[in-house]
C-alpha cells in the first residue's frame, strides 16, 4: 500500500494482482469530492484504463458518443496524465483514461 496527498484528497493506492485500487477521501467536506460524497453516498465513482495516449483516448470516447468530462488530459496522482468520459451507464460509473511516463509505466513509485 501507498498514500500521497494530491488536490485536496487523501489518495491510498493497493494492488490486487495486476490490478490497482485508489481509495480516495476528501479533506473537505465542502471541497468538490466532499460534496459529490455527501450527494452519493459513496461507492465506484470510475474505472480506470491505462492506455498509451490519453488526447487519443478521449478523441476515441467522443466519436463512440461519450460525454467528455475533460476536453484534454490534465495530471493525475502517481506523475500520470488522465483524461474522463461519461458512457452514460446506468450505475454513473465514469471512465477515466491513465497515461503512464516510460519511467513510472505501471503507476509504481
């Protein structure tokens, strides 16, 4: 397990196999996750994909009728690049795309 603090969330990170877990907590209430929470309940909020270009991947999720969350990818937890689309599930359940650097390819620090 691992921890880090980034924009205003306590992150925590586990592997299950070759799978990662980000457990996130808000330090605010008030603060944009604190209220999402506080409006859900809690629970999966997205998935994430690792994929090799994240512009590209959201290019890809706006021609398959996804709503794109953000327009050009903007930096994530761990030094990754992502990107987020709404595929309109029923559950809520975003997509968030992970662009990995050569030196950090599988998020480990």
């Amino acid at each position: 397990m691992s921890a880090e603090e980034f924009s205003g969330l306590k992150v925590m990170f586990f592997d299950a196999g070759s799978i990662k877990v980000e457990l996130l907590e808000p330090e605010d209430p008030s603060s944009e996750m604190g209220r999402l929470l506080t409006a859900t309940g809690g629970g999966i909020h997205h998935l994430g994909i690792a994929v090799a270009n994240v512009a590209d991947a959201l290019a890809e999720a706006e021609r398959r009728g996804f709503t794109l969350i953000d327009r050009t990818p903007r930096p994530g937890s761990r030094g990754t690049r992502v990107g987020s689309a709404d595929p309109h599930r029923e559950d809520g359940v975003l997509i968030q795309y992970v662009q990995f650097d050569e030196g950090n390819l599988r998020g480990q620090e």
